[in-house]
C-alpha cells in the first residue's frame, strides 16, 4: 500500500470513529485508497460506490490527507446540503486539532441565488427601472422585505430567505451573470455578495459547487472557479446532460427583446434597440414555421437571415453603449446584457457539425437550441489540467468513453455496497403482462399493481414513465388499496412535503414519475416495494438524441437507449435499500425484460439483486419478513 493511502485510511479511521453509527464499511476503505492512489498519480479515476458505501467520505478523506484543493460538484441539491450539513462538519471536527490536516471549505452558486447590492440600491433609491408601482403588489411587498434583508443578511444567498418569495420578486433583486458587469465596473463590487462568497471559496480547501456552475464557468473560460487540482463529479451519471445544456445556446423572441429593452433603458437614441425588438418578433414568427423540427445546417435562409440580423443589430448597439462616456449602473448592464446576446447569435451562426440545432415550443413560444452532440471536447481541458474523481451509485456502460476520459468500461473502479441484497432484496420482473403499448395492458397492469401492494402492505413507491398512465392507474387503484394505504400522487404537494408525507405513514404509497427515480431516500419500513411500470428508455422524439442516434447508425440502439434506460432503473431500484435494515421488492412491470436481447444490459445495475418472475415468490418474500419482524 502506498504511503498517501496509508495516511488516507489512517484519516479515515479517525473520522469514523467520531460517527454516532460508527461502523467500518469495506467498500469505503477501497474507495478511500483507490483515490488516494489517484491523486498520487494524478491519473482521474472514475469509481462506481454503491448505495450506503459513504462515498462522499471515500473521496474527501484522500484529499484532506493529501493537501489538495479540490472543487466537488454534484448534481443535486440534496447531496450539496448532506455535504455542507453533515460530511465537510463532521470532517472539520476531525481535522481541527491537527495543523497537518486542517482545512476549510465553501459552497459557492451561481449569480442568481445571491441578493445584487446594485438592484437593492436602485429599487431603495426609486432609480430602478420597473418601479415597484407597475408590478402586482403581492410581488411588491415581497421585494420590499427582500430589501429590508438586504441590511441584515451576511450570505445574501436566496436559501437563507427567512421568509417565502416567488420567483418574480426574487428577479428583481438579482442578477444573472449575463447582465452583471462584473465586480470591477460595479459600484457594490467589493461587498457584493457573489463576489464576497467567491472570495472565501478562493481562499477554501474545498469548494462545493453544483454541475452547472462548473459547466458555465468552462464556458466561461474557467474564469468564475478559483483555480483547483482536483475535481470531484459525484452523481457523474448525469454530467453528460448538464455540461450538454450549459454548452448549449437558447435562443427566444422573448429573450433578445428583453435584452434590447435593457438597451432602450440605457441609450437615449430609441432606433437601434427599437429595430432590435422588431427583429426578435419577426424570429419568433420564423422559428414558429420550424416548431418541434431538427434544423439543417446550414440553417434555413430565413432562419439565418433573421439571427443574422439581430447579430448585426446588437454589434451596432454595443458601439453605442462602448461610445458612452460616463457610464451609469443601466448602461452597464445594457453592455452585459447586448453583448451575451450578440455572443449568443454568433454562437448558433457559427454551429459547427458537432451542434445540433432544433426548435422546441414551450408554453405556447418558439425556442431554438443549438446543442452539441458531445460533450468529450468540452470536458477535455478538464482531464488535461485536472485530476478528475467521477463517481456514482450506477456508471451507465460507455460513460468514460462519451466523456472522453480516455478510459474503458473495464476500468471502472467498483466498489461493493455494505448490503446484503442476496438477503435483503428481490427483483420481480413480470413477464407475463401485456405489452405497453397492448390495449389490454392497462386494466392488468392495475391489478397486478393492486396485488403487489397487497402482499407488501402498503409502502411502495410506484413509478411511472408517463403522468397519463399515472393518473390512470392512481383513478383505478385510489380507494381500493386496503384499509388504511393512503395513495398519493407526485402533485398532491411540493416534493418534499410529499416526501415526508410518505415517510411519515409508513403504509402509504406513492405514484409519481421520473422526478422521482433519484433523490428519494426513505429509509426503513416506510419503503418496502419499488414498481416500476415499464423500462425507463429515453424519448424517442428528443431531437439531441435523435441526432446521437444518427451518429451511431445501427448500433444507436444498444449504445445510446439501452444505457439510458438501464441507468435509470438502476437510480429508481435503488431507492428501496438504504440501510443494512432495510428489505423490499423492486418490480418491473414490462414484459419485454423477459424475451428481448437487451434484457442483461439493461439489468445491469440492479444484477446484485436475486431474480424471479414468480409471482408467489414475491408473497413469500414480504410474508417471511413480515412473520420475521419483532411485534
Ligand atoms: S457585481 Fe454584479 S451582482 Fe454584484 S452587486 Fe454589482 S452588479 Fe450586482
């Protein structure tokens, strides 16, 4: 074993002790050396942790051990929030007493979630440019207390809000980072809140950041980040579609009017900005003729023609706003804002055969993307400069390769899972329903719904890949699951409120759909059977996908839905064993598992788990527990 591996399990004991729960989980020591390893090289290193390994403690002991500053980002909130509550503290109190090991640590987000100084001081002083008369007074009064907050916050970060507001009132009060001039052209730039928390991020050993921060901040050429040698991605399965959509361009109507009112609020000559907007209604028009198509490249004559003329119109509006003399906070931000824009148009001008550019209608607007294919070329100064720790409860077959690690399958790092699902778990895979889309499907798939949630008394979190088939079911089955199974559906309430709601009543069964596949962690006897309608594959009208498929040609299938769809009823299997405790049932309720070529790789990630397409042996299963549990 190499000394910095050593050091990292040495840390790791440590740091164990000091857990309530203490208790030395195997996998996780693997991990920790893997990675320790890692950094030693400086070779990245991609590492598969199943659920309850503690993989975010496999990864940030090395890194503390080896005096690294390194940047985590996640995917989802909730991960960011069990870091900055419960790891980096718990870390933090282990390395306090030791000068070697000490460290400190920041979680930093985007522009958006922080308080802009300069808005406040525009709405306080009656300078800003929507006053507050003009918008509806609930808003009104919530920007109103945001100001007030503004006094008394330290973070001003919008999860700190001590009260509830609405999306509008916080606009209000914030700025994106496509119209902020930046820290040295803005008046609050030394106590700007974004700027304030970037600075202590600068200075901390650890810096938590969510995938599309980092993302935008390799679009924008690695200048918002503080400079880091290490990278965590944790929850890598999605890295893919989130650097896809920051290195993507959209483009409204909507969008470049409002830029061009910014310049209107700015410029005292009105032709430019006002010649501006009449292009962005004309593109709506042009972009409605293509709704929901894939465009060619080049581009459609109008299509081009039109974001052509915008892009000249917005280089002629910069030199206006350039010319002036003594700028003012509008004119300031009008710059920012028209030249993003113009940024934006010559991006999708200038789309080279890796974009994919489409138009998409949502709520009721024309919306052009241009899109790449792949993400390797982004993500490549990453695995050049950096030594990159992906890692993730399911990594789909192909992941490495599409990220352009530079890695195979084979070099997957896996790590085994403290549980024992042999013992702990089965999965029901029926094979004898209707196929999903047979006309007879839906009154079986509900009682054999009905059934199952009989046999495991409630407790089941049912998914669905379509809300239609949801609503079906949940109409059918409401009212006739037994004597005190409370069904409820994914819009009955916030998610989290439904979360706890389900925790709570530990007979209830919730029907929702993909949005909750992942992020879902209820532990104990309140989750005992996952069903899973049908195999989770993609959308086949997905025009990015469509285009990867084309790419593929005839192997489009295996190598781009069935990894799709096995990653994603990895993450929703995996909702049922969260502890050592724990037992359940994961079924899946599509035939085509039992005849098709693809069933093994599409059960790849739930493999560990013991089969059966019996359904009597899923009764026994819960009937054996059930006689088994203490009363
Ligand atoms: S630097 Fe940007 S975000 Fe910060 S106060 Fe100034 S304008 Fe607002």
């Amino acid at each position: 074993m190499t000394p910095s591996a050593k050091a990292a399990l040495a840390l790791l004991e440590k740091v164990v002790a000091r857990l309530s729960n203490a208790e030395s989980r195997s996998g996780q020591a693997d991990m920790v050396v893997h990675v320790a390893d890692a950094l030693t090289s400086g070779d990245s290193i991609v590492v598969q942790a199943g659920t309850g390994t503690g993989k975010t403690l496999g990864y940030l002991v090395p890194i503390l051990a080896a005096g690294r500053t390194a940047v985590v980002a996640t995917y989802t909130k909730a991960l960011q929030d069990q870091l900055a509550s419960v790891d980096l503290p718990l870390l933090e109190r282990a390395c306090e007493h030791d000068d070697d090991l000490a460290f400190s640590w920041a979680i930093l987000k985007g522009r958006n979630n922080y308080l802009c100084r300069q808005r406040v001081s525009e709405i306080e002083t009656g300078h800003d440019q929507l006053p507050l008369n003009d918008v509806p007074r609930d808003v009104a009064r919530d920007v109103r207390r945001l100001v007030e907050w503004a006094n008394e916050t330290t973070t001003g970060e919008i999860s700190d809000v001590p009260f509830p507001i609405g999306d509008s009132a916080w606009r209000k009060v914030s700025l994106g980072s496509d119209e902020c001039p930046g820290k040295a052209k803005c008046e609050f730039g030394e106590t700007c809140f974004t700027e304030v928390a970037r600075d202590k991020a600068r200075s901390a050993n650890v810096i938590v950041v969510n995938f599309t921060l980092y993302g935008l901040d390799l679009e924008q050429s690695r200048e918002f980040l503080p400079p880091h040698d290490v990278v965590v991605f944790d929850e890598v399965h999605e890295l893919e579609d989130v650097i896809s959509e920051t290195a993507s361009v959209t483009l409204t109507g909507r969008m470049i009017a409002t830029a061009a009112e910014s310049a209107r609020a700015a410029l005292t000559r009105q032709k430019l900005p006002n010649a501006l907007v009449k292009t962005a209604k004309e593109l709506d028009e042009v972009l409605g003729r293509y709704a929901a198509q894939r465009l060619s490249q080049p581009l459609p004559a109008d299509v081009h023609d039109t974001l052509h003329t915008a892009d000249e119109q917005c280089r002629m509006i910069l030199d206006e706003l350039e010319a002036l003399v003594n700028e003012t906070p509008e004119q300031l931000r009008a710059r920012s804002a028209i030249g993003r824009m113009g940024e934006a148009l010559a991006k999708v001008l200038a789309a080279s055969s890796n974009m994919v550019v489409f138009v998409t209608e949502v709520r009721g607007a024309a919306r052009l993307t241009a899109a790449p294919k792949r993400v390797d070329h982004v993500l490549a100064e990453v695995w050049d400069d950096t030594t990159a720790i992906l890692t993730s409860a399911t990594i789909p077959p192909g992941l490495p390769r599409r990220l352009g690690l530079g890695l195979s399958d084979d070099d997957i790092v896996r790590v085994a899972s403290p549980f024992d699902y042999k013992k702990q778990s089965l999965l029901y895979l029926a094979d004898d329903l209707p196929l999903p889309n047979a006309s007879d499907r839906a009154p079986k798939l509900q009682a054999r719904i009905r059934e199952l949630i009989s046999f495991s008394g409630g407790s089941a979190l049912v998914l669905f890949t379509s809300w239609s088939v949801l609503r079906d079911t949940a109409d059918a089955l409401d009212g006739t699951l037994g004597d005190g199974i409370t069904l409820y559906r994914q819009d009955d309430m916030p998610k989290k409120a439904l979360l706890e709601a389900f925790r709570d009543d530990h007979s209830s069964c919730l029907f929702a759909t993909r949005g909750f596949f992942q992020g879902v962690d209820v532990p104990g006897d309140a989750l005992r059977l996952v069903i899973i309608d049908k195999v989770p594959f993609p959308a086949l009208n997905d025009p990015l996908l469509d285009a990867r498929r084309d790419e593929a040609g005839d192997s489009a299938f295996m190598t781009i839905d069935v990894p799709m769809a096995a990653a994603s009823l990895a993450q929703a299997a995996g909702r049922l064993i969260r502890t050592a405790a724990d037992h359940g049932v994961v079924a899946v309720l599509d035939p085509r598992l039992g005849k098709k070529r693809y069933k093994n790789a599409v059960l790849f990630g739930v493999s560990h788990m013991p089969e059966t397409t019996r359904l009597v042996e899923v009764q026994e299963f819960f009937d054996k527990r059930a006689t088994s549990r203490p009363s």
